[in-house]
C-alpha cells in the first residue's frame, strides 16, 4: 500500500523505466529473429554418374546426350528449365561437318604417299570405317615401280543388278612441286583437298545413304596410286590405280562419278571436258536444284586426266567432279584451313539426292 505521494511517484517512474526497457528488448530480439528466419539456400549436390554436361559435343557416332539437370535453389521463385539434349546428326542425310570429321581423321596421318607410313595408315583407316558401317570391302593389291598399294571397294546393295562407282583417290603426292624449293627439300603435300576431301565426302555417304532408296548396287572405290606422275616420284605416272581397275573390271558399271578436289572453302565446280555430257547435265541440274547453282557452274572449263578417264575409256558414262582452281594445288599450303564443310555438303547432298532420288 503507497503511503504518500512521495512514494506514489517513485512507484510511477520505476514502473515506467520498466516499460521502457522491456520495449526496447522486444525491437532487439525481433531484429534477430528477422536474420535467422531467411531461407538458406540449397547447396548444389554432384551430378548422377553417367550425365552429360551442357559442354557435351555429340560426335558424328552418337545418338544423343543426356540433359544436364537444373539446379534450383529453395528461395528461387521459378525453377531453371532443364538443358536440351545434344544430338548427333540425322544418319539418313549428309552432313557437312561430319564429313569435314573425317578430312581432319585423314590429316592427322601426316603425308600419305604412296610407301609412307601415313599412306599404309589411312588405308587400313578406311577399311575399318566402312567395316564399321556394315559395307562389303575388297582390297585390290597393286604393286606399281617396287611399291605395294590397293584400291578399296566398298560394296552395298550387291543383290540388284546395275552398278554405280563413286570414286575418290587417297594418296598424295610425294614432293609439292608447285612450292619453290620444296623438291630440293622434299617437301611432301599435306593433302587435304587433293585427297582428303573426296575420300571425305565419299565416307559419309557410306555412313547416310539410305540405300533402300538407292535402286542400284553401290560401289564407293578409293583409289591409289593416283597423283605422282610428272616427278611426284621418279618415274611415275598418273592415275595407276583407276586404270588397273578399270582394265580389271568384270562387270560393266552403269555410271562412274569421282570426286577431286571438292572441299575448296572457294569452291567452284565447272563442267570438265572428258566427263560424259548427259550424266554432267544431269548432276550440274541436281545441284542447282539444291541451291548450289553460284558453284556448281554449267560451263566447260577444264580438260583433266584423272581417275574418271580410264572408266570412259572403256565406254563407261563417267564424270569428274573437281574444282582445278584450287590455288594450293600440289602446295605445302594444301592444309584442312582451306577445305570447308560447306564445299563438301554441297558436293555430297548433289550425290545423295542423285542416288536415292533420281536414279530410274
């Protein structure tokens, strides 16, 4: 009980210091709870084994890459979409890049004339590749002035009767005679568009080609021993191996069409003087179809000895594909940062829509 006004006042200002500080430490603790009360977030775990990441390039071999999982936090308001697969191109249509795959596969040989080890090497690699894409190869030995080559043929659709030869040559030349000095140094050509890029192209056919489409039996030949006439080796002459298997055929082919030169970045595509009129028309009128018209050039340029030449010899309706105003020909500068996988998607797609298309 207050006994005086005295101690009726104390009473009152105790009681209101008690109020004070009894609001100030209610503000205090709310401000701490505040902090601890934000959500933490999420620590990121380890990927499942066996998931690809978003850097995974699909090689021409894959079907396709797994996603990479979205990693999401607990104080996200919307979660991350999950990475699109990586697919490997569509095996029933040529692809440019994938061919260009195969042109870096062959440079990285070294030089490949005939007797060097690159050349046995990217001979034993084209066998193993058509293997690989269920064709029938043959190896066809030759032994030309002490040295061992072979062409390769690469055979589908053996049950039907006709016969179409693509053709393409491997070797290279052994000294690049068109570089200053480079037959007093033995400079070898690198090769890779005079001779990477036709057996290039000619590879990835044998890898989309929808051959229930193609009412021909197929043979993609690789031909050897092709470019070292004219002191490429002493004593030497030019296309040794198309013209074995030319005098050597026991069959008459419907139609011969090689591929030379092709993957020129500057790629122009004339009409070559010894290839067959109708069948050149024919394939030059494909292209332009396609959109390749600025490149594949309706006019007679060029007249080449080339591995076409003995097939026509023989009666056979054979043409050349090749682009001679390559201006690296029989250079050290025949390097793979002048081919493009554009040049030779448009000289593969005009093959594929020929042989799975047009063909009667």
């Amino acid at each position: 009980m207050i006994k005086n006004e005295r101690e009726f006042g104390r009473w009152l200002l105790l009681i209101a210091l008690l109020l004070v500080l009894s609001v100030a430490c209610q503000a205090t603790g709310s401000g701490e709870n505040g902090a601890a009360t934000e959500p933490a977030e999420e620590a990121i775990t380890e990927l499942p084994a066996g998931t690809a990441t978003v850097e995974s390039v699909a090689t021409p071999t894959q079907v396709e890459a797994e996603a990479t999982p979205a990693v999401t936090s607990t104080a996200s308001v919307t979660e991350e979409p999950a990475t699109e697969p990586t697919t490997a191109p569509d095996s029933t249509s040529f692809d440019g890049q994938a061919a260009f795959d195969y042109l870096e596969a062959q440079m990285a040989f070294g030089p490949r004339w005939p007797g060097s080890p690159g050349h046995e090497a990217v001979g034993d690699y084209i066998v193993e590749e058509l293997e690989a894409l269920g064709w029938r190869v043959e190896e066809q030995p030759i032994e030309y002035q002490g040295v061992q080559g072979r062409n390769i043929i690469a055979r589908a659709n053996e049950e039907l009767e006709d016969v179409i030869i693509i053709g393409a040559h491997y070797d290279t030349r052994r000294i690049a005679d068109q570089t200053p000095g480079a037959a007093e140094e033995e400079l070898p050509v690198p090769g890779a568009v005079d001779g990477a890029s036709g057996v290039a192209v000619l590879l990835e056919l044998a890898r989309t080609l929808d051959l229930d489409q193609v009412p021909r039996e197929i043979w993609l030949t690789f031909f050897d021993l092709e470019d070292n006439g004219s002191g490429g080796i002493e004593g030497w002459g030019w296309i040794v191996g198309s013209t074995y298997m030319a005098q050597n055929l026991e069959i008459e082919p419907e139609a011969m069409v090689l591929v030379d030169m092709v993957g020129d970045a500057d790629q122009q595509l004339y009409y070559e003087g010894n290839s067959d009129p109708e069948l050149r028309a024919e394939l030059w009128a494909i292209a332009a179809d396609l959109g390749y018209g600025d490149v594949f050039i309706p006019e007679l340029r060029y007249t080449m000895i080339d591995d076409h030449l003995p097939f026509a010899n023989q009666g056979i309706r054979a043409v050349d594909i090749i682009d001679f105003d390559y201006p690296y020909w029989h250079t050290v500068e025949d390097t793979a940062d002048k081919a493009s996988a554009e040049s030779l998607l448009r000289v593969g797609r005009t093959l594929e829509v020929w042989l799975e298309e047009r063909l009667q």
